[in-house]
C-alpha cells in the first residue's frame, strides 16, 4: 500500500505529474464504465476529476486508510459518483436542497458523506455469513421473493421473508455498533 | 422492529402499498418519531445495498457536512482541482500524439504489408530459389552404416540418390525400412528428400513427420527439411511457421531459417 501513500501525497500536494500517471492507469476503466452506462466521455471526465477530489480533500480532513490498492479504491468512488449522477433525477430532495445552495461544494460534501455511508455498509454486509450475504444481497437488488425461494432451497416464501428478516437485523446491528455510525446516523 | 412493520416498509418502499395504505402509512411516518426512525434507515438500506440505487443525504445540515462543504470549497482545494485539470489536460495531449504516432505507424505497417503482398505474388521463382539455395545435400549422414544386413542395396541407394534417380531410391528404402531399423534417421531424410525432390508432397512430409516423431538424434532435421518442403511447395505460411519454429528452438540449421526468414517476411 504504499503507492496508495504514494498518489495520496502527490494529490494534496497538486503534483500534476503524479496525478497524470493516475489518469494512464485508471481513467480508461473508468471512462469504459462510464460510456456502457448511459455516459458520455465529458461525463467520465468529470466524474474522474470529482473522484479524485473527493478522495484528497477526504483524506486532509480525516487521514483516512484505503484498504485495497488505490486504483480499486478510485474505481469504486467513481462508480458511486456515477451511480449518483444517474440518480438524481430521482432525488427531488437533494435537487431542491442544490438549487437552494446552487454550489458544487455543497453537493460534493454531501457526495463523501454518502460515499462513508455507502463503505460503511458494504463492510458491514461483509462482515454477515455468507448465507446472510447471499440472502440480502438478493433481497436489496430486488429480486422476487419467489426466486429467492428457488435459488435458496427454502421451502416457502414464508421462510424466504423470515430468514431476510433475520439478516437484516444481523446486519442493522453491525451497522449500529459500527463507531462510524454516529456520525453517519443524521445525514 | 416487528416482521410485520418490516414487511410494511418493505412495500411501502418498492411501491407496492394501495393509494390508502400509503396515506396510513405516511401518516404514521408524520406521528410516529420511532418508526419514522426505523423507515430512514430502512430506506438507506435499501438504497445504499441496491446496486442500481443510491443513498442521498436528507439532513439539511450538520457540523459534518459544514465542514466538508468548506473544504471543498477552500483555497487550497482550488489548487487541487487546478492540477487535477492540469493532469487530465496534460493526459489527453499525450493521448493525442500518442494516437497521431500510432497513425503513423500504423499507415506505415500498413504500407509494410502490401509491399510484402505485392512481393508475394512474384514470390513463386524465390521461394523456389530458396529451397534449392538451401537443400544442401552434402551435409546429409551417410546411407551406408555397419552392420547392415543388407549394404549392398544401400550403397544403390546412396549412389541412386546422389545421381538423382529418386523414384529408384524410394523403392529401394522404403523396402529397407520395411527389414531393418537400423539408421532409421538418414534412411528417412533420403526418403523424404527423394520423395519432395519428386513433388511427393504428401508422401515427403509423411516421412518427415516420422523422422520428427523417431525421438532420434536427427529428428529435429525433420523441421527443417519440411520448411525446404513449404517452400518447395510454396505455401508461405506453413514455411514461415516451421521457419519461426526451428529459429525459436534454436533446432538444426535455425541460422540459416532465420537468413531465410529474413527473405521472406
């Protein structure tokens, strides 16, 4: 990991020589990603830009430890960047609430605060058995109890909602027990 | 939180509550400060772990958000995003060139190959040339071996062989070779030889195949001699393949492959 301290320094620092070798390692997965999800090449530019941002002044504020490699850690922020951009249009609230503040730096607060959130619980899903895990993650991508049922070899739907039930709460309590939770719980 | 209220927020959140069990539903959200507790988090569950969804922040505010609100928009995250922009400019000028080079050089292998197209096409005499520049029959082992138990036809042979009476050289070996294994390697290279020299294409890169499969001392020569074969028979491509072969294996006579190599590609 000490590359991650590696781009890490040279993003605080505004070495754009550095920051360069970032987009030759990372910025075409991104703008691959980016373009077969509804995105043009702009869009992956700037989610890209906003991504590194996020991650600089993230880590002035709190000195905060990447986990997996940089790279993976830059793809994912991207990836939730994007997943955001295309929810907005869904969001009323956070639209009013942008065109009240009419400013980006509200909006990317707002954006490393749901990233925390979005890590946050994701390690927490990973921390649940693997049955649980399968489980849930089923139930949140919105597939039918029905199949759940099927994929899972429970007898019934009555036990499919029961055994997600369990999970939940499993999960809901790493969660709540999770220090990072204190600060997350009001946004 | 009861399985029962779980299941309600459950479809209260994938739209599947009545006009009326939502106004319920709402109205509790409004009066119930407990349950609505419960919903918020329920919601940024499901948000947050639905891979096509995401969880917006609802707070207005909080110290939190204050203070990353002024540090995105502090002086020094200005410089940051200057260099950033300053990287991806830099990025996209080196892709630029990057992508006039590979132009260039593509335009250039391209030109490259019609060339070697065009010079494929009156390539019949060369590679004819080629083959019979390198046949070179003075290297070959000697037909003729002790204890043989039958010399006398072999020394024919050899004596066919060398005053190009080919078809009389493979009766006389393939009978050989039907009693006796012994100098089986120089027994097939004359074969073969004789049957390629005799455009036998077949029946020569049989024989060479069995030299190759022999495991003998010489079977490697078997590469070579099928290369001599392609060439003879001109199929480039094979005789390029069996060429790259005997040059990447460092097989019998790879340095003269690799001279002819050089004719060809």
């Amino acid at each position: 990991m000490i590359n991650n301290l590696r781009y890490l320094n040279a993003l605080t620092e505004g070495n754009s020589k550095e920051v360069k070798l970032l987009y030759q390692k990372n910025f075409p997965n991104v703008k691959k990603f980016i373009l077969q999800n509804k995105g043009s090449i702009e869009d992956a530019e700037d989610i890209f830009q906003k991504a590194l941002l996020q991650i600089t002044v993230r880590y002035r504020k709190e000195k905060f430890v990447i986990k997996s490699s940089f790279e993976a850690y830059l793809y994912t922020v991207c990836k939730n960047l994007w997943r955001r951009e295309l929810n907005k249009s869904k969001n009323k609230v956070t639209k009013e609430y942008l065109l009240e503040q009419g400013d980006e730096s509200s909006d990317m607060a707002l954006a490393v605060l749901e990233q925390k959130r979005w890590e946050l619980f994701n390690e927490s899903l990973s921390l649940i058995s693997e049955n649980c895990k399968k489980v849930l993650k089923m139930f949140f991508s919105k597939t039918p109890y029905s199949v759940i049922v099927e994929a899972m070899g429970y007898n019934s739907e009555v036990v499919a909602r029961q055994r997600v039930f369990k999970c939940k709460r499993k999960l809901r309590a790493i969660i709540i027990e999770d220090s990072r939770y204190n600060l997350l719980k009001e946004l | 939180m009861s399985i029962n209220d779980d299941t309600l927020i459950e479809n209260y959140l994938l739209g599947k509550l009545s006009g009326e069990e939502r106004s319920l539903f709402e109205q509790r959200l409004e009066n119930d400060p407990e349950f609505n507790k419960k919903f918020r988090f329920e919601k940024q569950l499901f948000e947050t772990l639905d891979p096509e969804d995401w969880s917006f922040s609802e707070a207005d505010s909080s110290d939190e958000i204050s203070a990353y609100k002024k540090l995105f928009a502090s002086e020094k995250t200005k410089i940051i995003k200057k260099a950033i922009g300053e990287a991806n400019t830099q990025y996209k000028r080196d892709r630029k060139i990057n992508r006039r080079n590979w132009l260039l050089y593509s335009s250039a292998a391209i030109i490259a190959i019609l060339i070697s197209v065009f010079t494929w096409y009156d390539s019949g005499p060369s590679m004819e040339q080629l083959y019979s520049d390198n046949l070179d029959l003075e290297d070959l082992p000697s037909l003729v071996t002790r204890g043989e138990d039958n010399p006398e036809d072999l020394i024919r042979a050899q004596q066919l062989f060398e005053g190009r009476q080919y078809l009389k050289t493979i009766e006389i070996l393939n009978t050989s070779l039907k009693s006796s294994k012994k100098n089986l390697a120089a027994k097939y290279q004359y074969l073969g030889i004789s049957q390629m020299e005799l455009n036998y294409t077949d029946d020569a890169e049989n024989t060479f195949t069995l030299l190759i499969e022999s495991n003998l001392i010489d079977a490697q020569k078997g590469h070579w001699y099928k290369a001599l074969l392609y060439l003879k028979m001109k199929d480039s491509e094979k005789a390029i393949k069996t060429l790259q072969k005997i040059r990447s294996e460092k097989l019998y006579n790879y340095k003269k492959a690799n001279k002819i190599l050089k004719e060809l590609i």
